[in-house]
C-alpha cells in the first residue's frame, strides 16, 4: 500500500513539476479577437536578413488553418562557416508569451547589427514557433492543442515542424523562451544536467538588475530551487511515456544535453521581461561553455 501511495506522490509531484510552468487557460472555442499581427514580425526578421551577409532564412512550414495562414520561420546566423558551437533558440511556443518571441526578434537584429560579436558560433532561431497562437495571444493552437504538450504525440502541425527542422541535428545549446503568468519572478529550468554553475549566474545577474526571481513555483515535491529548476532525467522520460513531452524535454532527450527554459513573470511590464530574457539568453550564449 505504501508503495502504491509513493508511487501516485511521485506521478502527481512529476505532473506538477513538467505540467505547466507557464499557468492554465480554458480550452480554445470560440472566435477570438486579433491581438497582434505577424506581418510586424516578418517584417523585422526580413529586415535583419537583408542587412547581414551572415544571416539565411528558411520556412520550415505553413501553419493553415480556416482563415488563418502563416509561415513558421527559421533563422540561420553563420559567420564561420559551420565551425562554431550550435546553438538554437525558439520561442513563441504558447501564444500568449511574448516576451520570448521579442527576444528571439531582438537576437536576430543584434546578429544582423553586431555579427562580430556572435562570430564564434552557428545560430537558428525560430521567432514564433505558434503564430496562431501569437496572432490571438492564446497559449494553444487553433486546434485548442498546447504545442508544448504535443512533443511525443506530434498531433499539431507545429509540432512536427519543429520535429522535421532539427531531425538529424546536434546542438551544443538549445533554449526555448516562455512566460508564466502567475509566477512573482524570473526562473529556468535546466534539463538532465548536473552544472548549474551558469543557471547560478544568470539567476544573480537578474536579481543584481534588481528584478525578482521565483523561489515558489507551486510544485508538490520538487519546487524552484532559488530560480533553478532542475528536471531530473526520469522526469523526461515520464513525460515521454504519458505523451505530454515539451518542446524543451524533446531537444533534451534527442538533440542537445544542454537545453534551457526561460520563463519571465508576465506580471511586470514587457520592457522588464523583455530585458531578463535578453541578458539570460546573452548569459547562456557566453558563459556556458561545452
Ligand atoms: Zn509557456
């Protein structure tokens, strides 16, 4: 009996953990109202593509649904021809997280304006991984599907073209952007990896820039550990087995054994989340190290 009790304890303490960092929205029905439109977004990533020699753009799919069509896109920054660490960035995966995908814009700007400072390695960034979901600011797609529960399923077509682009590839680094909505501050997670040394020093940089970090992420057993999430193996493989893998544990059991998620508290103005996201991601790229 003991047994089976731990046993739900841990079920229930790993669904808490990998369930949602990111809050919960009722099920997409009706007719939303447009919020935001992705032309604004094609264009800037078009505009940093045009001004850089060492950036390429690809599309990777086209998200259609009855009245909606929009291409899903994927940067690619090189300088040294391949001889760099690999690096992907993708953001915008739940719709209503947009600090994530201005990060992501704002990153392919700086690629464009600052190569130099990028030069060493070999970058792909996907903006706007939902751009349903971003048009309407929803967390789902227009199928009510969470994208970032759809990872061992591939229902979505999101999914799978995400699946399709990095099928093959290795990464040295891999992050994925978020929001959470009912978090007070800035947290990670760090997946299946024992340094926590760069994880540590982008949670005192952010406090050192005076924003809050999250010590309470609500979780049964494991919790945020003073900004760090620290996702245990098992745990990917549970999430695997139940069919609800994120995109971040997919990139962690497939494709990088470095794989961050960044999640910034949508309660404070975007120019804040916006500048959390853009130092935590800049921290990553130079601080951590194969
Ligand atoms: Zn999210």
């Amino acid at each position: 009996m003991k047994s089976v009790i731990e046993s739900l304890a841990l079920c229930i303490s790993v669904l808490a953990l990998f369930a949602c960092a990111s809050g919960h929205h009722a099920l997409f029905t009706g007719e939303p109202a447009l919020v935001r439109k992705i032309n604004a977004i094609e264009k800037r990533l078009e505009k940093a593509v045009s001004a850089s020699p060492f950036l390429s753009m690809e599309v990777i799919g086209t998200v259609t649904y009855d009245n909606f069509q929009a291409p899903v896109r994927a940067l690619t920054f090189n300088f040294h021809r391949d001889n760099g660490r690999k690096v992907l960035i993708s953001a915008g995966v739940h719709g209503n997280e947009p600090a994530g995908v201005n990060c992501a814009v704002r990153l392919a700007e700086s690629l464009a304006k600052y190569p130099e400072k990028y030069k060493n390695d070999v970058y792909d960034i996907i903006a706007v991984v939902n751009p349903w979901g971003w048009s309407y600011d929803i967390r789902y797609n227009r199928h009510g599907i969470d994208i970032n529960r759809d990872f061992a399923s591939f229902k979505s077509q999101e999914a799978k073209f995400i699946r399709e682009f990095v099928k093959g590839k290795k990464y040295d680094l891999m992050i994925d952007l978020h929001e959470d909505p009912t978090a007070e501050g800035f947290y990670l997670y760090q997946y299946g990896h024992p340094d926590k040394a760069t994880a540590k020093q982008v949670i005192a940089k952010i406090k050192m820039m005076g924003y809050p970090t999250e010590q309470n992420v609500s979780m049964i057993i494991l919790k945020t550990k003073d900004g760090i999430i620290d996702a245990p193996m098992w745990g990917l493989w549970y999430m695997k087995l139940t069919r609800q893998l994120s995109i971040a544990n997919f990139y962690r059991l497939n494709h990088s054994k470095n794989v961050f998620t960044l999640e910034t508290p949508t309660r404070l103005p975007m120019e804040d989340r916006l500048k959390m996201q853009t130092i935590a991601v800049d921290m990553l790229l130079n601080g951590w190290l194969p």
